[in-house]
C-alpha cells in the first residue's frame, strides 16, 4: 500500500496552520483533516491515545506541523507512519521518547538541530528547508486600498520578547551574576555571524542561577542538555529582545517604519515606530508583506544555520526580505541576488539607504526571490519530495518487520 492513498492531516492545540494542507492538495493527495479535532504537542492520557488510535486506523498516513508526542504515541500503537515537520528550532517535545519511535519520519528545517537529535539517538529525522505556499498566495487577492492601508518603507512582523526570563532573571538575581548576564546579552546582540552563537556563552554560575532558582521543570521525561534549554529559554529571547528594539528603532529615525505585534500597547523603546496591531496569518499577513519595501526578518538565536518561515512566507507574495545573517541562506538563495543580509547594525543601515533608494534593484532581489521559492521550495514540490523518501523508508522498515 502507498502511504500517500489517504493522508490524515492533524491540527494542534497550539497549531493550526493549513499551509501543509495546501501543498498536499496541490499535488492532488486524498488528504483528510477533521473539523474540531485538535491534537496536544507535549502531553496525553490513555483515554485520548485510544480515540486517537480509533481514528487513525482508517489512514495510511498521519501528518502534523511539528512533532506530536500524542500522534506519535497512537501511530506507534498502530502501526502507522507519522510524518512531522517541524518549524520551530529547538521543538522540546522531539526530545522526548516518543521521538525515537521508529513509525516517526520528522523533517527539521536546521542542520545544527538535526545534528543535536542524531545525536542523542533519533535515526528517522531528515532535514528539509521550509517552504511557500504559493498554492495559496497566488489565490489572494489584494486590492490598492490594502497596499495603502499596510504600506511602509520598512515592516516587521513579529514579537520583541519584552516579557520574558531575562526580565524576571533581572528583577530577582544578585548583582553580580545579573551583571554578568547582561555582559553577555550586549555582547551576542546585533553581531550576526557564523561565529556568534549564543550556545556556550552563559557562564556557569548565571546558568546554575536558573537551574536552581528560577528553572524548576522536571526534565526527566525528554532526553536533552539543561544547559542548553537553559540558554534556548534565557538568552534566546533576551537577544531577540534586544536585536529588534535596536533594529526598529534604528530604522525608524529615518524611515517610515511599521511592527505588527502582539500586544502592541506594551512595545516600549522603539522611537518613531509605529506599532500596530498583529495581523492574521491567512491573509494580513502577507497583504502587509507585498505592500512594504522591506520586509525584515530577525531570526529567533535558537535558530542556528536554518531559514525561518518568515523569509519563505515573505518571498511567497513576492515581497523583498531584508534578514541577519543566517549560515544556510547562501546556501539557499544568491545573497543581494534573492535576499539580502546584513552582518551587523551598518551594514544593515547601508543596505536599507540602498534598496530604499533603488527601487529597481529591490523589485529585482524581490522578484528572484519569488521566482526560487515559486521553483524550489514550494509546500506541493516538498511536500513531494518528503512523501517519496518516507515511502521508501516505510517499505524498509515493513520488510525487516516481517
């Protein structure tokens, strides 16, 4: 039987995107996605893995955004291949023992993140970029009152993190440890670059601070480093924190510059820029990207080589991506070609002086843009790809089962 003959697609508690729907569809997949049905991520009772089990039996293949330990669990039960893929780096729940069923085929988007699960022992875990939804885009429309309601020189849609561990931390730790944190915050933040990850720069005693004293989860179900979630929780946020506020507020001193964001009423420091309200994933969102002249991307540090989502949903209505150095995007695009980056605040300043002023060059890189995700890293195409390397994993494992 071929795993693609009735696919069964799974929102989440947390989740609930339908761009993998999309791409599934365009390819002409029988896919199947029951209404109200809503799976956990990170936590299950027996009752809700036997009516899981119940319904799965009548697929041949289970699909989630991110990893499920509660699909995991059921597919493992009944013998059904569930692919996952994952679009959040570090995903804590594929550190646990439901990640190392061998029924689980999981895609993560960061070669640094595939490395740490091989690491660990997880041998169905593949890398895969992520992808446009070009299936959808190319459906939307988008009218001139909508470029003049979200048009700007410069956009950011995303969270400044302002209330996170890093506060809290502050608020509570001793002075000298404190200090110490917040050396380390200024010194990883606004310098992008192969060089400057934030994993292994938290010294020990702020690190044992928060083990101890603020950090109380008990880990003992997942099967991953406490220093490293440590760093993932602490310093993680506080540089995004610290990496957008000066970003936007840089920019706006000269630019009109936009932040959709939750919770605008509480974005403080950020100068001339206009906070606005978030806007909806299914549509706003990308009527705000194909209206600003720069869209930017400011990659969450947990990200360590890999290309966040923004950049692809950005490039899928053909908007221009301005981003920080991410190690894989010379990999993936031809840099002040498809997308430009920028190494440090200067650089960042240069660049956007630049397009600003070149408006054909920047409707060029946004246009190359479109064009290589239109060409390589569409959700049908991926999604495709993806489906035939679980097949031919999926008959192995069946043979060395018989």
């Amino acid at each position: 039987m071929k795993i693609t003959d009735k696919i069964l697609y799974l929102h989440s508690t947390k989740i609930v995107k339908e761009d993998i729907i999309w791409g599934l569809l365009e390819k002409e997949y029988t896919v199947e996605c029951p209404m109200g049905v809503l799976v956990d991520l990170s936590s299950y009772g027996e009752e809700d893995i036997l009516n899981l089990c119940n319904r799965v039996q009548g697929y041949s293949l289970v699909v989630t955004q991110n990893f499920s330990v509660t699909v995991a669990e059921a597919c493992h039960r009944c013998n059904r291949p569930y692919v996952s893929w994952v679009y959040d780096s570090p995903q804590k729940e594929l550190y646990r023992k439901e990640a190392f069923y061998d029924t689980n085929y999981i895609f993560v988007f960061d070669r640094c993140q595939l490395k740490r699960l091989q690491e660990i022992g997880i041998s169905n875990v593949f890398y895969q970029p992520l992808a446009a939804n070009i299936a959808q885009t190319s459906a939307l429309q988008i009218l001139d009152e909508d470029i003049l309601r979200y048009g700007a020189d410069v956009s950011f849609v995303g969270r400044l993190y302002h209330r996170n561990y890093y506060s809290k931390f502050m608020e509570h730790a001793p002075k000298e440890v404190s200090e110490k944190l917040s050396h380390v915050v200024r010194e990883l933040s606004c310098r992008w670059g192969k060089e400057n990850s934030i994993f292994g720069t938290l010294p020990e005693d702020v690190s044992s601070y928060v083990d101890e004293v603020m950090y109380k989860e008990n880990l003992s179900e997942y099967k991953i480093d406490r220093k490293y979630l440590i760093e993932v929780l602490m310093l993680a946020p506080s540089v995004a924190n610290v990496e957008r506020t000066s970003v936007l507020r840089l920019l706006a001193e000269k630019y009109h510059t936009r932040l959709y964001t939750t919770e605008p009423e509480k974005c403080t420091g950020l100068g001339k820029t206009e906070v606005c309200p978030e806007v909806n994933y299914q549509d706003e969102m990308y009527k705000v990207f194909f209206s600003s002249k720069i869209n930017l991307n400011l990659t969450m540090r947990s990200i360590e080589t890999g290309i966040p989502q923004r950049v692809f949903d950005i490039m899928a209505v053909g908007g221009f991506v301005m981003s920080n150095y991410q190690e894989e995007m010379e990999e993936l695009f031809v840099p002040d070609k498809e997308i430009v980056f920028f190494r440090d605040l200067d650089e960042l300043q240069r660049k956007a002086e630049y397009y600003l002023t070149h408006e054909r060059e920047r409707l060029s890189v946004a246009i190359a843009g479109y064009q290589k995700v239109c060409k390589k890293y569409n959700y049908g195409d991926s999604l495709e790809k993806m489906l035939e390397k679980v097949q031919i994993l999926e008959e192995e494992r069946c043979k060395k089962g018989e």
